[in-house]
C-alpha cells in the first residue's frame, strides 16, 4: 500500500487564511477531521497483520464491550454499530469462518440467533485493543496528564452537547 502525501494540516489552515477565511470553529474541525484521518491509519496498521477489516475489528470491540456473558443479537449489533443488516450479515459470516464468533440460537426466542466471541476472537481483540492502546499513547505522550484530562473534559463537553442535538 503506498502512502499518500497529504498537505499538513497547518498548510491546509493556511491556505483558508490566506485564500478566504477560517473561524476557529471550522480550525478545531480541520484538525479533529486530521487527527480522525491519523486514528485510522493507526487502527489499520494495528489490525493489517490480523487480517481484519476495520468493520470486523468493531463487531469484536462491540462484542467485547458488553457485559458478561457478552453476547448481542444482529439486530443490536446493527443498531450498535450503524450498519445494515445486510452489510453485517457479510462481516458475521466471515468472522464465524475466521473461528472469532459463534452464533446460537437465543434461548428466549428460537427465532433469533446470539453472537458471541469465541476464545480465539476474544484473544485476538484483546491483543489487538492493547497493540492499538500503545500506538495511541505515542500519539498522545507530547501531552503531560493534566493536558490530557483537560483536553478529554473539553472534547466531552463538546460530545454531549452534539449528542443532545442528533
């Protein structure tokens, strides 16, 4: 996979500045689009040696995440993830034929099948999720951990307000 070039994120703010205009606003979301852009490339050289994709990668997170005995229906795992149903269906079934999850019938209602890590998916995730929590600390170790709990205040506050409005 070759890289791409990308302008830096200071050259793309200057460019605005220089060309139109930039409220700081729209300077905070250039660079939480970048660093969403960095997040991604971590996460893929994290999981690119598993073999997963970043969709399979999120129904084991989202597996793992639950309470025991960490289990969910498609149909939750769908709402959880926003995906289709369709396009979930394909991500199952090739995580069923990798041996990470298994689906059985739920006991309450035959009619409906229960996901769940396997001993081998839940290894796996575990793995990758502390790989991945490495890599994200080297991102974040120019800042000292008050910086870091400040910034994460700052981000929440900024998350509940948008998660009260969509």
């Amino acid at each position: 996979m070759s890289k791409v070039l990308l302008s830096s994120t200071e050259e793309i703010i200057d460019k605005m500045k220089k060309n139109w205009f930039i409220s700081e606003p729209s300077e905070i979301a250039v660079k939480i689009h970048r660093l969403h852009h960095f997040h991604l490339q971590e996460l893929n050289s994290v999981i690119q040696p598993s073999q997963l994709s970043v969709a399979e990668f999120n129904v084991l997170m989202a597996l793992r995440r639950q309470p025991a005995p960490q289990q969910l229906t498609p149909k939750n795992l769908a709402q959880y993830l926003l995906f289709s149903s369709g396009g979930l269906t394909k991500v199952i079934h090739k995580l069923i034929g990798k041996d990470l999850i298994t689906d059985a019938r739920h006991p309450q209602d035959q009619r409906s099948k229960t996901l769940a890590l396997t001993p081998k998916g839940r290894t796996l995730i575990e793995t990758l999720y502390d790989n991945l929590n490495y890599v994200r600390g080297q991102s974040v170790d120019v800042m000292s951990a008050d910086e870091l709990v400040e910034l994460n205040r700052l981000l929440n506050k900024i998350v509940k307000q948008k998660s009260n409005i969509y």
